[in-house]
C-alpha cells in the first residue's frame, strides 16, 4: 500500500514537471475531458481512494498528523465535488486552467513540492 502512495507521488512530481515546462500539454488535456462525465467521475474516485489510503496508511509515515489531515481533506474535497454538480465542475475546471496558464510555474512548483512530500513521507 505505501509503494501506491510513492508511485501516486511520483506521478504527480512528473505532472508538476509537465506543468512548469509545457503547461498546455495538461491544460489542453483538461479542455478537451472537460465536458465529460468521465474527468468529473475519476476526479472524485481518485480523491476518494487516495484518501483512504493515506488515512489508513499514516501510520507509517514520518508526517502522521500532516498526513492525515491531507487525507481527510482530499475525502472532503470529493465529498464536495460530488454535492457541487456538473456545470459547476465543468466551471471550477474551466476556471482553474485559466489560473494554471497564468501561473504555470508557480503551479508546476506547487505539484511537484507535494508529489516529492509524498516521497519523502513514505519512502
């Protein structure tokens, strides 16, 4: 379980790159998936899976507080997101691209900061 968590953080250190040096790559992914159900589905799925294995899993971590407070805020989020609907989904993402093309490289940053947080928590 915690190599899922170190995989899922290496895979979000290598967006946070993809973001900071070609962000229309993901912003052009997230414009052509965003009127379908499919992004607004795996969005709230995945938030919801990796929540649970980080609550169960902080133990482990050398962060266990700092853990699970991310946990329990990511199961919120998807709880969220859920009661929001889809035109306010398909909005909140419309409007985040925006803020991730202007700021491309505090963004990027941003990601790969958590993605190597991962890392080094479970690693």
């Amino acid at each position: 379980m915690v190599a899922l968590i170190i995989i899922f953080g290496t895979l979000t250190f290598c967006a946070g790159l993809v973001i900071l040096l070609n962000p229309e790559r993901i912003c052009g992914f997230l414009r052509k998936h965003v009127e379908g159900v499919v992004l607004h589905v795996l969005n709230v799925a995945a938030r919801v899976v990796f929540g649970l294995l980080l609550l169960f899993q902080s133990s482990l971590s050398k962060f266990s507080l700092i853990t699970d407070i991310i946990a329990w805020f990511c199961i919120a989020i998807a709880l969220f997101l859920i009661a929001m609907g889809r035109e306010r989904f398909k909005r909140l993402i419309s409007w985040a691209i925006t803020l991730i093309e202007a700021n491309s490289r505090v963004a990027g940053s941003l990601v790969m900061t958590f993605g190597a947080f991962l890392i080094y928590a479970f690693a």
